[in-house]
C-alpha cells in the first residue's frame, strides 16, 4: 500500500471513530436534512476524468457523514434496523478488507466454516434438529427462495420443464410484507395467484379465513403449496398463529414458510418465545439479524429444517472452473445460493455474537419489551395520546389528538396534523420515527429496533409530539 493510501485510510478511521462516539450523544441531530434538490447543490458529484487529491477525498466522505441519518443515534425509531455494535462493525470492515467471496471453500474457508455455525445454531434456536440454510441479501431474497424450494419440492419438473399445465397458489396475511408480492411475478407465478388472507384485530392471519380459501381454489381446479407466515409484522410487528397454521399445513399438504426477518430474536427469551410456538413444524424461516439483532446491512440467512431441499431447488451451473470435486466439496455454498459472488456476511454477526453472548441477545430483547411496556402504558395513561393498536411486539402504533375539536369527522385533520409532528421533528433532525396505515387507519409508527434506546429517550420523543401537537393544532385543525 502506498503512503498516501495509508494516510487516507487512516485518516478515514479517525473521522469514522468521532461519528460514531457522536452518535451516542442524545443532543446531536440525527441529520442535517436538506430536500433532495437543496443537497445536490451541497454536494460534489461529478466524476472527474484525473483522480482528485487526498484532501478532496477526505471532504468528499466528511460530507457523506454530515449529511446521512445517524440510524445509531438513540432518537432513531423509524426502520427495523439500526446502528450497531463496535464487535459487528469490525468484523464488517474485516470483510471488506479480505474481500473475498463465499462461494467456494477454497477462497473463504475461515467465512464458510463461521457461517456454517451460525446457520446452525439458529436453527437450533428455531427447533430444526437437522437444518439446512444459507446467507441471502436481504429478508426479501430469503423469502423469495423459500419460495422456490416449495416449488421445487412439489413440483420437481418445474426446475427443466416451467410450469407447463401447474396452477399453483401461494396464502399469506394481509400485514406480509410486500417481498412476497416481487417473488411471485419474479418466479413466474403471478400476483394473481397470490391470496391475501384476511388478519384479525390485532393483524394476526386469521386460520378459519385462510382454510376456506384454500378449499375454495381445491375446487376451482388450483393446487395450493404454500403458505407465508409472519413473525412479527412490519408495520404492526404481529405474530401469526403458527402451531395452528401448521395443522393446517399438515392437513393439506401445503409448505409452510414464517417470515421471521423482524421477530426471530423472541426466541432468545423463555418469557417470549411463545410468541412463535410451532415454528419448529415449519420448513423454512427467514432471518434477518441486521433488524433487532443490529448487525450492519445486510445480515440475513433463510433456514430449512430439512438438508438438500436447498441445494436441489439452487444448484445449477458452475462444476467447470469453480465448485470442484475436492476434499472440501461439501462446504461450497455456492451450490446452495442463487447468486455467485456472495460476499462474506458471516463474520460481522459471528463477532458481535462472541461478543455478546447469548444471554446478551436475550437480554436485549428482554429489556425491549420492557421498554416497549414502558411506552404502552404512558401512552394510554396521557390524555393527548391515544394506542390505536395493543402491540404483541416492539411496534408502537398510536397519534396525537388534542383534547378539543376533535369529533369523528376530522380524522383527515388528525392525520394531517400527526403528519405535520413527524415532519417537524425530521425536519429538526430531532427524532426519526415513521407513520403507517393499518386496515385504513394513519397513525405514528414508533420501531424500537435500536439497542440504544432507553426509557429516557422515550420519554423524550413522547413529550416532543405533544408539544409540537400542541404548537400545530391550532393552524392545522382550523385550515
């Protein structure tokens, strides 16, 4: 490496190392906001056609850090991911690095091995006695290949032949996450096919609605394979009944996949883990540790309980110049991945979880629902703020409303005006939280994803949307 390379790198760490000690620091903004027209004028884009020196580099990569959320800060509560840990993000940077591609055994022996552990052990955690699986690039791509090995475990042909006279239906929630709807028209089996089954109060798929369903397509001549449960839903973070939905499985024979890319980590606890009981029956899950668990994007694997379903359903291609039949065959995941360069996401979670322990993602998760408690119930006890949703999980749904002026017909006002709060605060660089819609209904989306939250940030953010609803109320509920 040359001189100048070592400078800007070690220059860089130094830069890296304050952003990440001022993000710990409640008083901070979590952004310099500017709309996208105002900071294209704040940036330099262009690509220039000689290399540009050192100093601009260091410019170029200090204005990256100032004007990008600080999703590590304590006040971010609007995804379902968040900063991470000091143990997982060295491990990123390791990989990067190494730069090596987890394909083979041959270039990523120390990756493979790790990643072969860890797959292990969260299917142990889920109850897959001898489970299979592989990392992915993302929830979406772990859902969309269980998909594929539904596929390919009842219908075989498909893999040579397409579909030909196959008419398959797939069954999900009405809360699923909206992946399902891209694998389908990516496989070949069309949004059409797809059964959006009706969720109960508390967004849980309803198993009466999802059994009718199915035997109304039996009778229309369709051939039902699958059904996509979710542990812990994106916006209202439900979880689906899956010892019942697994009965119901069994009983017509049909796949069952959980999308647990957000709930997972309840069964770090033996207080919660009830949340997914059955899960064991099912025959793949999705797991995302760049959510709760706060690995740096992207971290996900998809499970399988039983072994070679992944690779049949994947394999193809390849045996020429890159998976050879060596003493080492068996530990080429590439045989098990849609994708070639697969980079080495295995390291940074191996880390942060020597780093933690077990006992320390339980008592993560732990401290979260507590947290989550905390939030209900000061939520409910104040006269200005109002759950529109019981949470199962670390979903908050509730909205502001002013204790005048406030009769059933002026919902649009009230959504308007916990839309301008939630404005205000990211304008202000303040707190970051989201709104949502559940079954027609707007109201603020509070995640808490973020392993650095506390009560007293809570606290905070609770008392910021009353004050700003109460600054707002008047012009907006009056226009």
């Amino acid at each position: 490496m040359n001189t100048d390379n070592d400078q800007l790198l070690h220059k860089t760490a130094e830069l890296v190392t304050r952003y990440l000690e001022q993000n710990q620091q409640s008083d901070q903004a979590i952004s310099d906001y500017h709309p996208a027209t105002e900071l294209e004028k704040l940036l330099t884009l262009v690509l220039p056609e000689e290399g540009c020196s050192e100093a601009e580099l260091l410019a170029d990569i200090q204005r990256y850090l100032q004007y990008s959320v600080r999703t590590a800060h304590p006040h971010f509560m609007k995804q379902l991911y968040s900063g991470s840990s000091p143990a997982a993000i060295a491990g990123d940077w390791i990989t990067t690095v190494t730069n090596t591609a987890a394909h083979t055994y041959q270039v990523s022996p120390v990756g493979t091995l790790m990643e072969q552990n860890l797959i292990r052990r969260l299917n142990q955690l889920i109850g897959f006695e001898q489970g299979d699986g592989i990392m992915v690039t993302g929830g979406s791509n772990a859902n969309q290949i269980a998909l594929l090995c539904a596929l390919n475990q009842h219908w075989p042909s498909i893999k040579q032949q397409g579909f030909q006279a196959i008419k398959p239906v797939l069954y999900v929630s009405d809360q699923c996450h909206y992946s399902y709807e891209k694998a389908v028209f990516t496989l070949g089996i069309g949004t059409d096919n797809m059964r959006a089954i009706e969720s109960d109060e508390q967004c849980r798929m309803r198993p009466d609605a999802l059994v009718a369903q199915i035997q109304q397509d039996i009778e229309d001549g369709l051939q039902p394979f699958f059904i996509g449960a979710t542990s812990g839903t994106t916006v209202a973070g439900a979880f689906d009944p899956l010892d019942t939905l697994a009965d119901i499985a069994k009983r017509f024979d049909l796949w069952l996949h959980v999308d647990a890319a957000w709930g997972g980590p309840v069964l770090f606890s033996e207080q919660h883990k009830h949340l997914m009981q059955g899960v064991e029956w099912a025959h793949s899950v999705t797991w995302d540790a760049h959510k709760f668990m706060s690995a740096p994007l992207i971290c996900s694997a998809v499970l399988l309980r039983d072994t070679g379903v992944l690779e049949a359903a994947c394999s193809g291609g390849g045996s020429a110049y890159l998976f050879h039949p060596d003493e080492n065959a068996a530990y080429n995941y590439g045989q098990k991945s849609l994708q070639c360069g697969r980079r080495v996401d295995s390291l940074k979670l191996w880390l942060d979880w020597r780093s933690k322990g077990t006992a320390g993602y339980r008592q993560q998760l732990e401290s979260s629902m507590q947290l989550a408690q905390y939030c209900r119930q000061t939520i409910t006890a104040h006269p200005k703020l109002h759950l529109l949703l019981e949470p199962d999980y670390l979903n908050l749904f509730f909205r502001y409303i002013p204790t005048l002026g406030t009769s059933t017909h002026d919902q649009r006002a009230i959504e308007s005006l916990n839309l301008a709060i939630l404005d205000a605060m990211k304008q202000a660089g303040s707190f970051y939280v989201d709104y949502a819609t559940i079954k027609g209904t707007l109201g603020i989306r509070l995640v808490l994803a973020n392993n650095q939250i506390r009560q007293t940030h809570l606290t905070a953010l609770l008392d910021e949307i009353v004050r700003l609803g109460d600054a707002l109320s008047s012009e907006i509920l009056t226009n």
